[in-house]
C-alpha cells in the first residue's frame, strides 16, 4: 500500500529543487512522481518516514505531509486521504497565482469539503492542515515534516577552520552532493576540493560512505585536511592529484561531486577552464561506476561548450544566478 503525499519545493530555485527531490527520492521503496507543478510535486509513497528523512537532509525542500484533497480549476475534488479532523488551515499562494480566489473563500471551500466527503470535523487539538494554491489547483495536506533551512543557510565559511576565498556556502555544498543521489556504502569524490566543503557537507548527512577529495595545489591539500579532521563524520582520504591525470583505479566511485575552478588561475596550467573540465570528465567515464552520478557546477559560459561523453547521460542541467557576473550551470550527468 502506498501513500499519496505532497512537497513543497522552492520556488526560486524551481529546476534544482525538483533535481534535488527526484535525486533524493528516485531510490526509495515504492516512488513515483505523479504531478510536478510551480512550487509542488504530488508523489507516492511506500513508506511516508522516506519523505520525512529526505525534507530534513534537503538544501530546497520546504516541507513534506500526508495528500488529502486535490481541487482543480473548474471545481473538480478528488480525495485521496480522509482525515478524522484538522486544525487551521494555512493558505499558501505559490509565486502569487490563484489571486482571483480568496485565501477565506479557499480554506472554507476545502473545509466543506473535509466535512462533506470525509466526515472530519474541526478541532482545535487536531494537527494543522496546509493549502497551497497552485497553477489553478487547490492541494490540501497534513504537513509532516517543515524542517527549516535557516541553520544551514546561516552558516559563514569564512569559520572554518581553514578558510580561502571562493569557499562554497555549505548550504550549496549539501545541494550538491543531494544531487549525486548518494547511497550507503558508496565512495563520493571531489576532484577539486578546495577547503573540503563538499566533503564535510557528505559527511553530515550520509552515513556508511568513504570519502576521497584532491587538489593540485599543496595548500589546498593540508586546509581541506585540516578542515575535515576537525568536521568530518566519516572516514576520508586527501590526495594531492592533477584532476585531468587521476591515480585511481577503474570504476571506484559511486558519486563525484565537485565544484571546479573556473578563473584566471587555471590558465597557468591549461588552456582554460573548458579545456580542464573535459579532461576531467574523460578520466572520470572510467573511474565511475555503471549508475554513478556525476554532478559538476561551473560558469554558464563554459558549461555551453561541455559535450555529453557517449557513455553519460544528462539527467538535469539547471542554471542559479549569482550576480551580474556569474550564472551557475549545475550539470548532473549519470555513468551508463
């Protein structure tokens, strides 16, 4: 028996909150995406504790509960969860659509509803009911998980133990390696690791998996080192290494996550960022596993001239504006 449930993604970062929630969720018992829209993804579920564990280990996902009703534009109601009462019932406009509804009218509308097809009655005690109103439909549900993100989000590189410009925010990092859908058991690697973000990011949430990163840079080397002996939450190993010439055997990583340079310093040792990067994922075709995900973020200039290796499939590729100068492309590819 499955659950029928719903998620509140972000909605400023629509293609990589969905990358991330298919990422997080493709691997568990009985998933399926049923309607993805503006802000909402509708899916089901064997075990509705998946959908919690994966909210709360999210960068993007705003909250998670249990699909009640569905109301479309032309006043269609499908149910698909009674409950035997609710609380309030809190409206939430996706990016302002469904204005020419009232919040009030809404809210009794879905209550009529609740009373007339389930029976349920309103109770102070009961649990809270959520109501979002989306592309024309209403989609009420019992939240079961709202985890806040202010935590993650708060967190300054710049206290690190060891810290250099250009460290990515640890909120990004754990996008990241979401995107990698990691598994227990597995090996994640960062062939430019920088300070050790995304490796502390992995350690945090994903237990049982081996950690490998590296650099070409010597400093960079022992401040990722020493970032991780202070952070890390699994066992790890930094390796000095030319990332376009890996000293690692065929087919041993399970997720590579990276976040490569893409400035005037990789000029001194190739002909520029592009150039790196291609190197970089030729070596990895044969360092990955049959599965593998790879996921790189670069500049949206250099991402454009990135061909797809024959032996990796695109799985999603989302762009996230920084600043006048720099658009991200985050690029999620998986080994065949």
């Amino acid at each position: 028996m499955v659950v029928m449930m719903y998620a509140n993604i972000s909605e400023e970062f629509p293609c990589l909150s969905r990358a991330e929630f298919l990422s997080l969720m493709e691997r568990k018992e009985g998933f399926r995406e049923l309607l993805p829209l503006t802000g909402i993804e509708l899916f089901e579920l064997k075990d509705a504790k998946d959908a919690v564990e994966m909210q709360m280990k999210s960068s993007t996902v705003k909250s998670v509960g249990v699909l009640h009703m569905l109301i479309d534009a032309e006043g269609h109601v499908e149910i698909f969860t009674c409950p035997e009462s609710f609380g309030s019932i809190e409206v939430r406009r996706i990016q302002g659509m469904g204005r020419k509804m009232r919040r009030e009218e809404a809210k009794a509308r879905v209550e009529r509803e609740l009373r007339d097809r389930c029976g349920a009655v309103r109770a102070k005690a009961a649990p809270e009911m959520e109501l979002y109103i989306s592309e024309g439909l209403l989609i009420a549900g019992s939240p079961l998980s709202r985890e806040g993100k202010g935590e993650i989000m708060g967190r300054n590189p710049h206290s690190l133990p060891f810290y250099k410009p250009g460290a990515l925010n640890p909120w990004y990092a754990r996008l990241l390696v979401n995107l990698s859908s990691p598994e227990r058991g597995g090996m994640i690697y960062d062939p430019f690791c920088g300070t050790g973000t995304i490796p502390i990011a992995a350690s945090e949430l994903w237990k049982e998996m081996e950690m490998i990163c590296s650099d070409i840079r010597r400093d960079m080397c022992a401040g990722a080192k020493k970032n991780l002996e202070v952070l890390s939450k699994l066992p790890f190993e930094v390796v000095r290494s030319d990332a376009s010439q890996m000293p690692f055997r065929e087919k041993l990583f399970q997720s590579v996550v990276s976040d490569p340079p893409y400035d005037r310093s990789v000029r001194s040792l190739y002909s520029g960022a592009r150039d790196l990067l291609n190197r970089t994922i030729e070596q990895l075709s044969r360092l990955m596993k049959s599965g593998g995900r790879l996921v790189i973020s670069v500049d949206e200039e250099i991402a454009r001239g990135i061909p797809i290796p024959g032996d990796f499939e695109q799985k999603f590729k989302c762009l996230m504006y920084v600043h006048n100068r720099l658009t991200r492309a985050i690029l999620v590819m998986e080994r065949k």
